[in-house]
C-alpha cells in the first residue's frame, strides 16, 4: 500500500494536480486572517456593490463586505465540513461493511436498514434535519453525513464478500484465529485502497451539499461566510454585481473539480486491473 501511494504521488499527473489545487486551497484557508486586511462580517454600506479594484480584489456585496475576504473565510468551512464528513462516513461506513460482509446473519438486516437509508433522497434529509433542529455547523455535518455512511458500508461489504473466502482467510478461520483479529489483519487492509477513492468523491460531495444547503436557506447561519451563503446574498443583483457569484462559485467549481481529479488519479492508481490497462 505505501509503495502504491507513493507511485500515486511521484508518477500520476491527476494525483499532482488534484493535490496540488486541494493543497494551495488548504493553504489559503488557514492563512486567511493574513490574506486580507478586510473583517468577513464588516458591513460598510458607502463601499456597497463596489467593482473588483485594488481595493477591493474581488468587489463587494450589497452591504459593503469585501468579497475576497468572505471567500477565503469560506474556504475553511467548506474544507472543514468537507474533511469531517468524509472522516466520519468512512469510519462508520467501514464498520458497518465489515460487520455485514464477514458476519452472514447480519448481513441481511444490516443491507436493509442502509437501503432504507439510501432510498431517501439525501438533499431532503439534509433539509428535514437542518429543519427540526435549527441551522448550526454540526447540524449540517451529520445531515451530510447520513447519506454517505451506507454508499460506504455497500462498498466495504463488497470487498469483504469476495476477500473472506480466499485461501488464507479460510487458513485463519481453520486455525481458530478470532473474527477480531482476522478483519485488523487480514480484511481490513484490502479495503484501505477503495476507501481512499471513495473518500475523495465524498469530499466532493459535501462541499456541493453544504453549498446547496447554504443556497436554499438551510444551511449555516447567514452571518457565517460560506460559498453557498455568498451565491445565495448575491443572486437578488447578479445581473448588476455579478461578481459576488462568479468569484464563490469560482473556487467551489475549482475545489470539487480539483477533488475530482485526485479522486481519478488515485483509482487508476491504486486499481490493479486499472494499471494493466494504463500499462503503468
């Protein structure tokens, strides 16, 4: 596994470039205080719809509130959310299969309960939740991530069906090896490869779903600077400031296409049957 990242790293073209954006994305939002003189939440009404200018890099919204400012503030939600829900997905979406696919009797009830999951669309949930329990960063995290646990639990059980009937797993059965101690071992390193993939596209997809969320009023608070809070204030004077959309939806568009690609490179990395065909 370490000799495939680090072929992944060194040697595919999406992994470096994938990366190298998420990076320097990472890199803005933790250094966003210093990147502006600018407070996100500062109101400044004479400065109201003003133009990109040196000023102002990327303009300003409908109360005066620097654009570049709010967009680099927002990249640390997004990537936040983005990280934790990944992190928590796969975590409880690896348990989850490794339980269904090793243990036979719970196999059945466990893919039932993440069917009914899966059957409910994810947007709506999201909206439920946010609904009943208010707007708040964990709200929106868990609402996120409940759509994602069974796409990860479907994926880890797959490959613990075709893994747990190969000759050293049956060897370790026959030894009197504990189940424990067989999944660590034996299981659970085989799932590491698809699980990386697969953490990528959920990045992508929580940044997406928070965005939407923050569009339709669902999501953060207005007062906290995200990218689908910033389309969503400036969409009522697009048509005569329509930075305030072109520069959020910008970096979203970047960020997503960018966890997209790592995401590429990373699968025909890591997929031997995909290397065959590369000829790598």
């Amino acid at each position: 596994m370490r000799q495939a990242l680090q072929h992944a790293a060194f040697r595919n073209p999406s992994v470096l470039i994938g990366g190298g954006i998420l990076l320097l994305l990472l890199v803005v939002a933790l250094i966003a205080p210093w990147l502006t003189d600018h407070d996100p939440g500062s109101i400044a009404p004479r400065f109201r719809l003003r133009g990109p200018s040196d000023q102002f890099l990327m303009g300003t919204d409908m109360l005066g509130r620097d654009v570049w400012t709010r967009v680099v503030h927002g990249a640390r939600i997004s990537l936040l959310v983005s990280a934790v829900v990944a992190s928590i997905s796969i975590s409880i979406g690896l348990v989850i299969g490794l339980m269904a696919g090793y243990i036979r009797w719970l196999d059945g009830p466990i893919m039932r309960c993440m069917d009914g999951v899966m059957a409910i669309p994810g947007i709506l949930l999201a909206i439920a939740l946010v609904s009943l329990s208010g707007a708040s960063l964990v709200t929106v995290i868990v609402a996120i991530v409940i759509p994602e646990i069974p796409r990860v639990a479907r994926l880890v059980r797959g490959v613990v069906l075709s893994i747990r009937e190969e000759p050293y797993v049956e060897a370790a059965v026959g030894l009197g090896t504990p189940t424990v101690k067989i999944l660590i071992q034996h299981i659970l390193p085989n799932t590491l490869a698809p699980l990386i993939v697969q953490g990528t596209y959920i990045c992508a997809s929580a940044v997406l779903v928070e965005a939407i969320l923050s569009f339709l009023g669902a999501g953060l608070p207005p007062e906290i600077p995200t990218w689908g809070n910033i389309i969503a204030e400036g969409r009522a004077v697009f048509q005569r400031a329509p930075w305030i959309i072109l520069f959020p939806g910008g970096f979203l568009a970047v960020t997503i296409l960018a966890v997209n690609i790592l995401g590429d490179g990373l699968r025909d990395t890591l997929d031997p049957r995909m290397k065959k065909r590369l000829g790598a």
